[in-house]
C-alpha cells in the first residue's frame, strides 16, 4: 500500500504544479444578503435539482486551439459532441471530512467535450492529418450540513486520443484524479449588505493521482499529497442584470460576490439570483478574464414536495468554481497527449 506521505514523479502538465492552490477556489456559505428590494436567501436543494452553465466548452477549446496555433500548422479544432457543465442534486448521505462525521448535502458534476483536430494537408504523421480526442469531467461535492467549516471535492479527468498513422491505429490516455478536503475558518456576517466585508483561512488537503497508458497497456502511474493554506477576502459589491440567451432576451437578476485569493492574484466574481444559486461567475488573473460561465437552464423544485431534501449554503459556487480550473488542467493535460504523438511527416527524399 502507498503510503499517503509519499511523493512520486511529478506530472510534467502546465498548472499541475500549483494544482492544491489553484483547487483552493472552492464553497465559501453566505448569509441572507440584503440590498434594495433584493434579498440574498438561502437556496433549498432537492433531490433531482439540476443546473447547466455554458462557457466552460468554449473557453477550454479556446485554450486548446491558442496552446496548438502555437506549435504551428493548425487548421481547426472542431466539436462533433459536447454536453455542457451540468450540476445534478442527489439529496444528502453520511460522510467524513478530515475527522469530522456527519451528514452533508451531495452534489454530481459531469461535462464532456469531443474534439476532432485537423492540421494543414500533409503536415502530420496522421492519417488525413486528424485525431480525434474525447474529455471527459466528472466530480463529486460533499457538503458538511450545519456547518460552514468543512466539504469536500473529488475530480476525475478522462482524457482519450485517437488517430491512424503508419498502418495501425493507435489511442493515447490520460487519467487525471484529485481529492480535496477543505477546512475553513473565519468569522461570517449574519446580514450581507454592498459593502460589506470579511476573510476566511482556508486550508486544503490534496490527494492527486496521474495515470497514462497507449494502446491498452499498462498504466503508467505517478502521485503527490499537497496541503495549501492561504487567505481569501470576501466583498458585496452590487446588484447587477446578466443577461443570457441567443440574442440576450433572458435574464438574471443578481448579487455580486467578490472573492479575493491573497497571494495569487486569482478574483472571482459570483453572480447570485435572489434564490440564492449561483447565475454567473467570472474569474481573472489580475485584469484578465480567464472564465465566464452563466446559468442558461435550471430544474429547482423549491416549493414542490420532493422524497429527500436539503440545504447547503451555496453549494453551487463550490461546484462551478471548484471545476473552473479543470479547464486549465483539461487543457494542459490535452495539450501533452496530444505532444507526445509525432506530428511531423518523414522528409521526402531528394530528387537525385
């Protein structure tokens, strides 16, 4: 068995190193906010509720396709199925979180992309110069109930490619798996109102497990143990509109939330609807936008009867945000699959 404290080879992807940071953008509970005739509640989740957010496709592809244009020859990175960010409620279980026992509420994320990637003619080894590449996310959020001190979060990234090439057909994968237990402290504010200020510590325990394999042989394994703390600052700024829909008809109408991660220069804005689930959420590093993704469909059953209900304190930012950074360890780990395959094509030989 491995020993927890052991260190094996790190991974060699873009971000992995800084993965535990960078997962340290999980749940933060908020009181009852109010401002106006706005009133912040606390959401009431049920057993079938179920979230969709778009933007997190098109912003992984658009790592993909600026990390490739890069290496030169690219002619398109095309999506042939997709299913977006979906968030699905499956009611509350008893779990464990860094000692403490109890019931938490339970949440099940999943999201997948296909891709087809095409260079220019006869600038590859691949036949008809394609591969074809699958990602796939799925992750699980515990939720302590009663308190707003511990969760916890548990990912898994799928990465497959396929391609033909030399007379044989061949498929590249990579397996990506990260626990994270979270304990957070601090003092929270009993009403939030714009303006209103306040900091939490948070400290992060983190298990991450890399495997790759080609052609069905056996797994090449690798892993780390991580534990991060650092101080993230909390303000209520305003209330706002964001608009969704093909031509902007729909709307939400919202509270903005600002999350400030000290000592990496990481802001997240959260947008939250009067219900109190998450509408929209923006992060930047510094001035620049990294991530938009918004609500454009969503199943809540508040006021319907539902066989097993509860409630979380915002859960959903902890399942948004806590997935956001996978479009940077996603794409990093596309990027180095996609690496290891010889692109280039044999030089033909001198005319004599």
């Amino acid at each position: 068995m491995r020993p927890r404290t052991v260190t094996g080879r790190r991974s060699s992807l873009p971000g992995s190193a800084v993965l535990a940071l960078l997962l340290a953008l999980l749940l933060f509970p908020l009181p009852t906010a109010t401002a106006a005739s706005f009133r912040l509640d606390e959401p009431i989740y049920h057993d079938g509720d179920e979230f969709v957010y778009e933007g997190y496709t098109a912003e992984l592809l658009n790592r993909l396709r600026t990390t490739w244009e890069d290496e030169g020859d690219l002619l398109s990175v095309a999506v042939t199925a997709s299913e977006e960010l979906t968030v699905s409620h499956l009611g509350s279980e008893g779990c464990s979180i860094l000692g403490w026992s109890g019931n938490c509420d339970r949440a099940r994320i999943s999201h997948s992309v296909n891709v087809t990637i095409t260079w220019v003619e006869n600038t590859t080894a691949f036949t008809n110069d394609t591969l074809n590449m699958s990602i796939v996310h799925t992750a699980d959020h515990w939720k302590a109930q009663g308190t707003h001190r511990y969760e916890k979060l548990s990912t898994v990234t799928n990465t497959e490619t396929n391609f033909s090439g030399g007379g044989e057909d061949n498929v590249l994968e990579h397996d990506l798996r990260e626990s994270t237990e979270t304990e957070r402290v601090g003092d929270w504010p009993a009403v939030v109102e714009v303006g209103s200020s306040w900091d939490v510590e948070m400290t992060e325990t983190s298990n991450v497990t890399e495997r790759t394999r080609e052609n069905k042989g056996p797994w090449t394994e690798s892993w780390r143990d991580e534990v991060s703390t650092q101080q993230v600052a909390y303000r209520a700024l305003n209330l706002t509109t964001v608009h969704y829909g093909a031509a902007n008809e729909k709307s939400h109408d919202t509270i903005i939330i600002r999350r400030d991660h000290l000592g990496d220069n990481l802001t997240f804005l959260d947008h939250f609807r009067e219900e109190g689930f998450l509408a929209r959420t923006e992060m930047y590093d510094g001035e620049t936008l990294l991530l938009s993704t918004t609500l454009v469909e969503y199943r809540y059953y508040e006021s319907e009867p539902h066989s097993v209900t509860s409630t979380s304190n915002w859960l959903m930012p902890a399942i948004i945000v806590g997935l956001v950074i996978m479009v940077i360890i996603a794409a990093g780990a596309a990027f180095a699959v996609v690496s290891s395959v010889p692109r280039a094509r044999n030089p033909e030989p001198d005319e004599p």
